[in-house]
C-alpha cells in the first residue's frame, strides 16, 4: 500500500509569491500568455507542481462577463425582492438569473444559492476594481464555469511551457456565523479540491474518522492575503513547495449536497 501523502509544507518551505506588476485584462485577452510573460518578467520559472491562483475577475473579464445595468430589464420578482432589500431592480433581475433559490433577504441583503451550487451574497455579482468608463453602472459576474476556465487556463499553460501545475480561482465570500470574507476556490484544475484524510492515523495512533480538507479553499484563501480587496493590484498569485496528493478535482467537490445541508 502506498504511504499516505505528506502533510503540505512537511519537508520544504511553502512560498507565496504575488506576480507584480500584472496588466488590465479585457475581453478576449488571453489570460495564460499574460501569466507566462508576467512570471518570467518577474523572473520567475514556472514549475511542476506550482500553483496559480487567479482572482476570478480577470477570468470573468477575458471571457466577457461584464453586465451594464442600464441594459437589464427588470422581471415582475425582481422589483418584489428589490422593494424587500432597498436593491436597484436591474442588480436584483441579475442575481436571480444568476441563482437557483434565495436563501435570505433582508434590507441591504440577499444571500442566494447561486446555480453553481455555492450560497453567496448577491450571487458573487460585484463591481470593484471594474472600470467605469461608459454610461451606466458595469458589473461583473463570476465565469460561466469556473471548473472548465481552470482546467482551459491549466492546459495553455502546460502547453505553453510543458509544465504540470494546478490552477484555482478564487472569489471572497461571507461565511455563516462569522464576520468578514475570506478567499473561497470556485474553479479547480491539477489538484485535489476536497482532501479525504479518513483512514490515516494522528500523532498517538488515532484514525480519523470523518476529516476533510477543503484544500483548494485552503490555498484560495492563503493567496487572498497577497491578492488584498482593494487597489492592491496583485490577482495573481504563485504557490510553490505545497505537498498534495495526486488527484484531480473540481470546485464543485467543494459544494454540500442538499441533502445534507442544515442551513439552507
């Protein structure tokens, strides 16, 4: 039987390197040339078992996902759960597209089920770090399927430089019960999402019974500590000397099934 995998970080130090200096992105830009030329303009050569970790916007901008309110026609539940919330109607008919079922609504709030599977706030609709320069206010809305964007981004960069790493896009959410938003994988590629350790033992002999690691949330919110809120500039961020073991996986590993989920 194969020894289990090593604890991340065990026998090497675990860097976290923010790409500086990383350009605009705008629709059809391709996001995999800009992050080659970015590394090697940082002088750094990527490597197997690197980890990109992509802020989901530029992801969302390249593939198009910019929506101007001014074009968005309000549906009749739009304008019910916008008078409940204080919310313009044109962002409330957004969220609902983007959604399979409200969770809460309060004034100022709406939390939802968003049709990936993961609950959210405004359904991860946001308009920071989005430029406004037309009429009308712009939003951007996560990717159409942030798995499928990893797995492409993953393959032109293995391409590109015939290297085997893994690539996660993070978004910020809110989480049940606490305050403040951390750093969540909502597209995985080259790596496991979830890390099923039942089977091994602890430090006295212990078998573990129901651990599991959300590992690619993990890694999505370690890189939000370079990535910032704000106007920090760095979406892009290298992970280097992390222990994982061989699987693939996909962020919607990650997703509680209805079934067993309490606080829906």
């Amino acid at each position: 039987m194969a020894a289990p995998p090593q604890s991340p970080g065990a026998t090497v130090p675990v860097q976290l390197i923010a790409l500086p200096d990383f350009p605009q992105v705008f629709e059809g830009d391709n996001v995999a040339k800009l992050i080659v030329e970015a590394s090697i303009a940082a002088g750094l050569i990527l490597q197997n078992g690197d980890i990109i970790v992509l802020a989901h916007k530029i992801i969302s901008k390249a593939e198009g996902r910019l929506v101007n309110l001014d074009e968005v026609l309000p549906g009749e539940r739009a304008y019910e759960v916008a008078n409940l919330t204080g919310k313009d109607p044109k962002l409330i008919e957004l969220i609902l597209r983007e959604s399979s079922r409200i969770s809460r609504v309060r004034e100022g709030l709406i939390i939802v089920r968003h049709r990936l599977g993961f609950t959210s706030a405004n359904a991860g609709i946001d308009r920071s770090n989005v430029p406004q320069d037309t009429i009308g206010e712009i939003v951007v809305l996560i990717p159409e399927n942030p798995d499928a964007s990893a797995a492409r981004l993953r393959e032109e960069i293995k391409q590109s430089l015939d290297i085997d790493l893994a690539v996660v896009i993070a978004d910020s959410h809110g989480r049940p019960f606490r305050l403040g938003t951390v750093g969540v994988a909502i597209g995985v590629a080259g790596m496991p999402a979830l890390w099923n350790r039942r089977g091994e033992h602890d430090l006295y002999g212990y078998e573990l019974q129901h651990t599991e690691v959300g590992t690619a949330d993990e890694v999505a919110s370690a890189a939000s500590l370079l990535m910032g809120q704000a106007a920090e500039g760095t979406p892009v961020v290298l992970i280097r000397g992390l222990k994982l073991p061989s699987a693939e996986g996909q962020a919607s590993d990650l997703v509680r099934p209805n079934e067993i989920d309490l606080y829906q």
